[in-house]
C-alpha cells in the first residue's frame, strides 16, 4: 500500500511550473510534482524536483525550516508525489539557472520503501527500461524527447495549416492495401469481410486534394513488417500533405519547406532540451534551419535536469547538387519556401556516389544499379551532406504502382525521398501520381492488385484529373533524427514493435 503524509503547505503563494520560473525570481511559489532526486551534505538537503515542464534543485538547510519539514524531506523516496513551497533564488551556477529555497511541503504520496521506484540513477537493460516504460517516461530525457515531439507534431500541422490546407482524415480500416507491397494488420470485418489497419492515407487524400486543393492528414499508420532495425514500428504517426495542380520539383520544395519550419520551431522552444537528450545543436539540425537562427542562443532554463541526475537511458567530396525550382504562387501552391538549399541528387548521381565511395574502400558491398538504395548506402549519402539530401526519380520497377513516370525517361519515377543527415536514413518519401486512367488501370493489373477494389481510385482520374502530388513523413522517424536518438523506440510514448506490445 502506498503511505500519504501530510507536512501542510501554510503558505497561499502562486502556483507556478518549472517552465515558469524566471519571471518569478525573488518571489515565493508553489510548486506541484514529484522527488526526482534527493542529497544530503550534513545539515543541506538538495531535492531536485521535477513537474513534467522541467527540473530544479531545492535547498533545505536545516536552520531554515522547520524540523518537521526537514526529517519529512530528508526521509522522502523518489518518485513520491508533492506540492513545495519556496522562494525563487536566481544561481548562476546552476543547470537550470535557478533554485529553489524550499519554505515547506506537502507530501501527497509517498513511495514505500519496500517497493521502491524502480528506476534508478544506475544503468539498465533496455529490455528493462521498456518493460517499465510507464515509469521510464518520467526521467528527464524521456520527458524532453516527449516535450520535443509534441512541438514537431505541433509545427508539422502549423506548417500546413497556415499555408491554406486543410486537413482531412482518411479512415484507419480500409479495404485493400495503399501500396501494395507492405504486409497488413487483417482484421475480420462485418458479413465474413475483411478490413485491414491503414498503411497510408494517401489515396484517400488525393480524392480531398481533387475535392479542396491542399490538403493533408495527420494521425495513425500501421505496418506488419516483421522488422528489427532500429528505424522500424509496427505503429506509428503519419503526416501526409497532397496538392492538386503540383508536380515534382514543388513538391520537393514544400518538402524542404515543411522540414525546415519544423527545425526552425524546435530550436526555438528547446534548445535546452536537446541539451538533456544529449543532440549537439550546434554541428547538427541547427544547418537545417534558416541561417538567421543563431545556434549560441542562450537556452531556455526551464528543462535543463542538474548534472547529478543523469537518466539512465543516456547513450554513451561533395557532388553537384540540382537547384530548386521556385515555388509559382497559385492558390494551390505552398508559400515560404525555404531559401536554406537542401542538395538534391538524383538516383543516377547517389549510385555514381556509392560506386565511387565503393572503388575507394569507404563502403564494404557495391551497390547495384536498379536496386533500391539500403541502410548503409542511405547512411553514406546522408553522412556527405549537414543538411538532408533529397534523391529523386528513382527506378519506376520497385516502386509504388500509383508513380508517375518520367517523361523523359519512363523508367524512372517523378519520386523523391528525403534523408536525414547523420545515417538517419529516410524521413520523407513522395511522389508525384499517375494521373492517366488508362496508365493507372494498367499499373494496378500489373501489380496483380484487384481492380474493383481500386475502382473508386481510378474514378478520381476519369472526373476532371490533373497533375497531383505529395509526401508522407512518419513523424518518429523525424523525432528520431532531430533528437539524436539511436532507436525509434524512445520516440513515441509507448512503442509498439515486432516483439513488443506491452506495456
């Protein structure tokens, strides 16, 4: 059972978050949250508190406080729930820049010492910390990666939302797969039916695109893949955009766009908690954003955890480049193009690139011309470029059926991934679409897809069709390169992968 004690707050200071303190300096506050750390130096206490908006150190020396108050503190375990008043002392010294002087508490809960919180300062087993990952969310670098993927999820739908589209939800049980290639989630539907987890939303936003213009959606995917890299979920979020009246060369444009406005709004709002995370800001996604966003900004003090507190989860010839084109503004056409070039390759060039890293010993197997490009390939191209690369028109024979095809070259895709930089391999994959009938028709019987099942998609080419295009961007994978993380597991709250569901 867990033991409540009470050391009564007798205070009516304002309640404040960590996030909040520096415009409360010299003020006495209440905090609400939990112990995350306790030391003890003879008659000083330095609780370090946290509140899910960041960490700050208390300190308790003895003659300050009331003997209840300081046995209450002294004798407290982790993790145990409470509301701490203080006063908001300015330190230089510390992580944070602030501390607190702790005046008196209140516990609201407080962990027993025969259970004790579970995870502690010492390392763990990642088999462990996922099997506890209800709990592992609290430590600092869970919380700031957390803190970072909702403003990436935030600024993605802004990007698009202050840029005239609108945002449409494709459903999540479908009939038939997007791409048809990726193995499904099968379920039983109703009358002996069978419905399947969406892989992509993409066909169902062309047919809003041809309705609204712009458009995107934004929420779940799903796929049974059974893989164990680390780029890999079998759930995950996806942000789809797709634009009527754009072709390729726009569409890497919004891509570059969209990418850079989210790394803009990142550094912006948390900078010090990618310092807790561990990414060096300024040799990484700081060569993303727009040059005019200074990489020696001051942090914000407000998510910054002290140095004793370390989670346990902490881990240890440039080729010519295409130019963007200039993004015409149409009524469905994107707006603030980034000016902060990201390169862009076509297939031909990144496999002239790894056939030359190859002849000179930097990649240990050679790629072959037609294939698609692997993890270590990815990883070489991306590690030539600080900021992501762009590959386009690759090889129509494995990619998706619904691809439009060079007209220069048919056996090439109008496709474009995009990589991260650092090995963190794709982020965004698009197309523009076939918007022929009869090419589509003929793409979907060549992929041995049902055709009756595709019918209402092949509708959209016969009632008024036009060039259209657009990109996906699983959200972790993004989280994953921004944050510098090794493993799209600590991504998303609860990572759902091929040997693991719970919790």
């Amino acid at each position: 059972m867990s033991e409540s004690v009470t050391t009564p707050v007798t205070t009516s200071a304002p309640l404040a978050t960590i996030a909040s303190l520096s415009a409360h300096e010299g003020q006495t506050i209440t905090l609400r949250g939990w112990l995350y750390n306790l030391r003890a130096s003879g008659k000083l206490l330095f609780p370090i508190f946290r509140d899910g908006t960041g960490t700050i150190q208390g300190i308790v020396p003895k003659a300050a406080v009331s003997e209840e108050v300081f046995e209450t503190l002294k004798n407290l375990t982790l993790e145990s729930s409470l509301t701490v008043t203080g006063k908001v002392r300015a330190d230089s010294r510390a992580p944070s820049g602030y501390e607190l002087d702790v005046e008196s508490i209140e516990v609201l809960q407080r962990v027993p010492e025969d259970t004790p919180f579970p995870i502690t300062l010492k390392e763990h087993g990642v088999d462990f910390l996922m099997e506890h990952r209800h709990l592992w969310l609290r430590t600092p670098r869970q919380s700031a990666i957390l803190r970072v993927r909702a403003t990436i999820m935030r600024a993605a739908a802004e990007y698009f939302d202050t840029n005239g589209f609108i945002r449409t939800d494709p459903p999540i049980l479908t009939p038939n797969a997007c791409e048809g290639t990726s193995e499904l989630f099968e379920m039983d539907y109703f009358d002996d039916d069978k419905a399947y987890l969406t892989q992509s939303g993409q066909l169902y936003i062309e047919a809003t695109a041809l309705a609204l213009g712009k458009v995107y959606s934004f929420g779940p995917t799903f796929r049974a893949e059974k893989s164990k890299t680390r780029r890999h979920l079998t759930e995950f979020w996806m942000i789809e955009p797709e634009v009527a009246f754009l072709e390729l060369d726009g569409l890497m444009n919004l891509a570059e766009g969209f990418i850079t406005h989210i790394v803009t709004r990142v550094l912006e709002s948390h900078r010090a908690d990618l310092k807790v995370i561990g990414k060096d800001i300024a040799n990484a996604i700081s060569t993303t954003a727009p040059d005019a966003i200074s990489t020696t900004a001051p942090d914000a003090i407000s998510t910054t955890a002290p140095s004793p507190t370390k989670d346990p989860s902490s881990r240890p010839e440039r080729s010519e480049v295409e130019g963007s084109a200039s993004l015409p503004q149409q009524p469905n056409q994107p707006h603030n193009v980034s000016t902060n070039k990201f390169p862009r390759l076509s297939y031909d060039e990144a496999h002239a690139m790894l056939e030359k890293a190859f002849a000179e010993g930097k990649l240990e197997a050679p790629h072959k011309y037609g294939d698609d490009f692997g993890s270590p390939d990815e990883t070489y191209i991306s590690s030539q470029f600080s900021k992501p690369v762009m590959i386009h028109r690759y090889p129509a024979a494995f990619k998706a059926f619904y691809m439009q095809p060079d007209p220069l070259d048919p056996t090439k895709a109008l496709c474009v991934d995009v990589l991260a930089p650092e090995g963190y391999g794709e982020i965004i994959g698009g197309s523009q679409r076939i918007d022929s009938y009869d090419l589509l028709k003929s793409r979907i019987e060549e992929h041995h897809l049902p055709l009756d099942a595709f019918q209402w998609y092949l509708d959209l080419r016969k009632y008024g069709s036009v060039p259209h295009a657009g990109f996906g961007m699983g959200i972790e994978r993004a989280v994953a390169w921004i944050c510098g993380l090794d493993h799209v597991r600590e991504t998303i709250p609860f990572a759902r992968t091929l040997n693991r569901i719970y919790p």
